[in-house]
C-alpha cells in the first residue's frame, strides 16, 4: 500500500477547506425593547388604567427600595382616588413606553392564559381521595450556580445525592411509581390525576375539603426536569388538531381514555411540589410575594421584564376575536413563560376563569412601561 505523508495529508486538508464558503454570518439581533412615544402605544386609550394602577400602587412596598423606582413610588403615594384622567397623566408623567420586540424586530409575540383550579381533595386518603399532592421533598438539593459563577445570574440546578455524587432528582414517572420515596410530604389526597396535572402547570390552587374549607397551596419547588408539554404530544398523535387544543379538550380525551392517561403524563418529567397557604390569602402570591390580581397581574420573562413593572398588553379575546387592550402588572414568572415577547395572563380562580385561559393562545403585542430614568434588563445587557 503506497504510504501517505503527514505533509500531503495536511495540504490535502487545506486545501479542501479553503474550497469550502464560510457560513454566512447571521444578521445582528434587534434590541430586545425600543422607546416608543406614547402615540404609538395601541389602544393606549381604549382600557381603563385606574384597576391596574391601585395593583402597581401594592408592588411600591417592593419596588420603592429600587434605584429609578423611588420617586415613581412616592409620587404615587401623593395620589388619593385619581379620575381615569389623573391615572393616565401619572403614567404619561412618570414612565417611558418600551415595546418589546423579537431578534427580528418583530413586535408580534405568544400569550396565554393561566389561573387558580379549584381541586376536591382530603388530608387523607381513601378510595376517592387516592393522588397526593407533594410537599418539598426532604432530599430535594437546590444548586445556585450563581453563587460560584456570577455569570449564570439566577440559574439553578436540582438533584439529590447518590453516594457522593449529585444526580437528577427523580422524574414524574419515578415519583409516581415509588410513592415510598415521599412518605410524609403528602399535603393532601385529590380524586383526579389530570386536575393535579392540570394544578402543577398553574402553579396554585385551592383544594376542596369534604367539610367545605377551601385552601390554597401554591408553588413551592420543581424537581428540575424540563416541561415537556401534553398537548403538543397528542398533537404529535393526531389525537386532535391545532385548531382543537385547549385544556377543555385534553381533559375530554383524558375521560375517553383512562387508561391512556397515566402513560401520558409520565411523558412530562416536570415535577411541582407544593405549600399550603394561610386564610388570609383569598388569591395566591405572585413571584413578588403580592397576591396576584384577576385580569391585572401578568407572568413574564424577568430577563426582559422587570418583575412589578406596567406592562400595556394588545391583544384579543380568547373566545371571539374581538380587541383586548389591557394595561397590566408584571408579577409573576412561570417555567414555560420564555422570550422578549411572551406572557401569561392571569385570569382568576374558578371554572369561569379556567374556561378562559385553558383556551388563551393569542398573538400578543406588549409595551414595557419603565421610570424615565430606568433602563430595560435587556437593554443593560445589549450594551
């Protein structure tokens, strides 16, 4: 066999890439938010700011200790029972219009809807009562990266031990099959699998008790598996069409299929652990610690959008397709909630408000409403 030196070998090579065109570069992505005047701001003058300004008012206790927020905060204060008038001048007054936009610079972005289910649920099992509802896990490790690496901001991991070594904690499909591993973190016992499915994608509920008390648990911790969503999986098996997708219609499959449903679920990992709430909530906590409002409080990305922030949404109604201008608050975040143009509307508690925001997926338009002097997190990182 006649032999190859290194040296022909390597001008081979060379020669090959030099014949091979570079990658086109990919064009600079747009900033993520844009001052706009306040004519361009759609529908500006179609919603009432009054609800939404008493909401931002509640936020000042958290926001009041930020730098830009201060004077915004205790101006506010100065404000007793504005006219509708007085709550647009304030916001003309104070805040600078930001429309948020994709890499494209597109201004069309995805919002969806969520909101508190109410589950029938006891203390203790029994034949009824059968799916429990799981406090934080005592061998649940949380890992901030942050504090070793500041470059990774808020990023966390989750595991448990092994021996020595830190591994995935266990996914949805192992909790459910070794309920053994969880003895002692049952808050409560539901009736139905789908709705405390359903309850771990909201984020907070209420749980019905046979005695007629209702209490509220919220989301306490993740086992740190991605979401991995249902409905694009029967989407995937021609189950029902894009245009049929609703929470509504899973939970009817789920009813034509009951001995699909198990195998189901266990295709998402994500797995949410829960804490009970006091009687003095009526509503749950948002990520600010504020009970959240119907209609007025917002889940966001807080890498785009500062948590307690206004935010001006233009949109549509889910059922109908008439105009939904709706000035709101940042106050929540959700794991599925990621990108510049991106939200969840929070619509309330109850089978009304479930029947909404199970069928919320509209084309969204939103505008950042900052203090003059404050800066867009994104923008801050773009310079």
């Amino acid at each position: 066999m006649k032999k190859i030196s290194w040296f022909s070998l390597l001008l081979s090579l060379l020669l090959l890439a030099a014949c091979v065109k570079a990658p086109p570069e990919k064009p600079p992505a747009a900033p993520a938010a844009v001052p706009v005047d306040w004519s361009d701001v759609a529908g500006w003058l179609r919603d009432d700011p009054r609800p939404a300004l008493e909401v931002f008012r509640r936020g000042c206790g958290a926001l009041r200790w930020r730098s830009g927020w201060e004077q915004v905060c205790a101006r506010l204060s100065e404000l007793e029972n504005p006219t509708e008038a007085d709550a647009r001048q304030f916001f003309r007054t104070w805040f600078q219009p930001w429309r948020l936009q994709q890499e494209d610079g597109s201004a069309t972005g995805l919002l969806t809807g969520y909101y508190v289910p109410d589950l029938r649920g006891s203390r203790t099992p029994d034949e009824r009562y059968r799916y429990p509802l799981y406090a934080v896990p005592d061998d649940l490790l949380v890992i901030d990266l942050g504090d070793l690496y500041p470059e990774l901001g808020s990023y966390r991991l989750r595991g448990r031990l092994d021996g020595r070594r830190v591994v995935p904690y266990w996914d949805r499909a192992a909790i459910d099959a070794h309920p053994e591993r969880l003895v002692g973190k049952e808050l409560f016992w539901v009736d139905d699998p789908v709705e405390l499915f359903f309850l771990q994608i909201q984020g907070s509920g209420r749980i019905l008790l046979p005695d007629g008390e209702r209490v509220m648990v919220n989301y306490a911790d993740q086992n740190g598996h991605p979401y991995r969503s249902i409905g694009k999986l029967l989407l995937e098996k021609g189950a029902m069409t894009r245009e049929q997708m609703s929470m509504q219609n899973i939970r009817a499959w789920a009813r034509r299929h009951p001995d699909q449903v198990a195998a189901l679920l266990e295709e998402n990992p994500s797995y949410v652990f829960f804490r009970e709430l006091g009687p003095e909530f009526q509503s749950p906590p948002g990520a600010l610690g504020i009970p959240l409002t119907p209609e007025r409080s917002l889940a966001v990305d807080p890498r785009f959008v500062p948590l307690g922030a206004p935010l001006f949404v233009a949109t549509t109604w889910p059922v109908g397709d008439a105009p939904l201008w709706r000035l709101m608050v940042a106050q929540d975040t959700g794991g599925a909630i990621k990108g510049r143009v991106r939200a969840d509307f929070f619509w309330g508690m109850g089978a009304e408000a479930g029947a909404l925001a199970g069928r919320m997926k509209q084309d969204v338009r939103l505008w950042l409403l900052l203090p003059r002097d404050v800066t867009p997190p994104s923008v801050k990182g773009e310079k």
